[in-house]
C-alpha cells in the first residue's frame, strides 16, 4: 500500500511572529516542530505499513530548514520524502497550500492513501485536507479515530463528528484526516535516526511541479489577513477611589479608553 502523509511545520512555541506588510506567519525551521496532529497521521501510517506493506511517503511545503523536520518524519518511519519549497509559496493560505500540495502528491505517482493531521494547531482551519482531496477529486473524511477495517479497495473508519462516532466505508484512494486518539507517535530509533539522516531527500520548486504560480502563494490566495494583532501582556493594576458612582465612572472611562 502506497500511503502520502502531508506535513506542516508550525511555531515550538505560543510565541508567533507575524510579517508587518502580509500578516502571514514568519517561519523559521530552527525553531518550529511537527504540527502535533500530523504525528498522529504518520503514526497511523506506518503502522497500516507494518500491517500491509508498502510505502509511506512524508510531504511538505515549506522554507528549506524544512527538511529537518521531514528527516525526523524518516526516523520516525517513513520511506521518502519531498519537500516543497519555493519563493512563489510563500504567503500561501490553505487553498494555494492544498494545490502545491496535490501538484507534490501527483509527482510521487499513484497512491493508496492520505493521511493528514485534523488540523494545524497555528491556524486551526482544518481545511487543508479537505481541499487536497477536492483538488485530487478523491473521497474524504474527516476527524477518523479509528480504522476499523482496511483493503486494497476499501476501508471501514470511526470518526467523531460533535460527539457523535459514524461508521463509514469509502473506497480508495481516499484521504482522511486524523484525530488524536487514534495512537500514540512513537520516538525514533536508533537505527531510524541514521536512516532520516542519509535517506534520499527531494525538494522541489514551481518550476518542477509546472505550478500555476497564479494559483499560488499570497497571490494564489483569495483569503487575505487585513490585521493581526498579538496580545499584550500587561500585569499592571489601576486603582479607583472616590465614591462607588465615581469608581464606576473611572472604570468606563479606562475601558473606553483601552479599546481605542
């Protein structure tokens, strides 16, 4: 079985940085993780590799320091992995990022299966999955926390829809998305480790997925941030005194004036 889990780099830390002029995320590699929804995906596929056989194959857009999270995908487990990297990407949201990602998908060859986390925990969409398999015309599903049944035709799933659990059959190639309580991510091995080290790594630019580039980054976009604001932080305290009508009046005057 031939399985493609889709990967997304987002911020180790609550900490997210915002570009002034776009309003999109800064991403730096040196200081991002694995979207955590996305390990449970890959789990899930590694185990349905140990079952079946097969390849799973890790994918993701991104900066080039990119690849150090798709060598840790490797350690992990999986086969092979392509990067998608370009300036043309850039400022992308989850339309322009879902069809890089199906051009990536479509140069791997065919495929089983795809797996993606239920959301990315930066934006919290969860449109990506979605709008993939709409790109690639293949059925979905979404928040699957359990694969009851699977062959090389069909599968049987759990998924968990506002507290409510569904049993369905979709035939494949299909794509789901994957909730957190379908396993628990293992760590890499050792011997895994040397393998994400040195296994072969392909990056590619727009060029070579013959991309659109109108279809693609900020310009590819037709969701546009108009602002984002980080909260401030502010321990300071404000004391009213005079009268209760007085102390009232103060504190409207201070609200009024913080929400300028």
């Amino acid at each position: 079985m031939k399985i493609v889990v889709c990967i997304k780099q987002v911020p180790s830390s609550n900490e997210v940085r915002l570009d002034p002029v776009t309003k999109t995320i800064l991403r730096d590699g040196n200081q991002s993780v694995i979207n955590p929804f996305d390990t449970y995906a890959l789990e899930q596929a590694i185990e349905l590799k140990e079952q079946l056989g097969g390849e799973v194959s890790v994918i993701s857009m991104g900066i080039p320091a990119t690849e150090r999270l798709l060598r840790d995908a490797m350690s992990r487990g999986a086969d092979r992995a392509v990067l998608l990297s370009d300036r043309a990407f850039a400022g992308a949201d989850t339309l322009a990022t879902s069809y890089a990602l199906s051009l990536g998908i479509r140069q791997l060859g065919d495929f089983d299966l795809i797996l993606c986390g239920r959301m990315a925990i930066d934006g919290d969409t969860a449109q990506i999955g979605p709008e993939l398999a709409e790109h690639l015309a293949i059925p979905h599903l979404t928040n699957v926390e359990k694969i009851i049944d699977i062959t090389q035709q069909e599968m049987t799933v759990r998924r968990n829809i506002d507290g409510q659990r569904q049993l369905l059959q979709v035939k494949l190639p299909a794509l789901l998305t994957i909730a957190k309580d379908i396993n628990q991510p293992r760590m890499p091995s050792i011997s895994g480790v040397e393998f994400g080290e040195v296994a072969p790594f392909q990056s590619l630019n727009a060029a070579a997925l013959q991309a659109d580039v109108s279809r693609c980054g900020l310009n590819g976009s037709p969701t546009q941030v108009v602002r984002t604001s980080v909260p401030l932080r502010d321990n300071a305290c404000a004391f009213f005194e005079g009268s209760l009508a007085e102390q009232v009046q103060a504190l409207a005057a201070q609200i009024k004036e913080e929400l300028k």
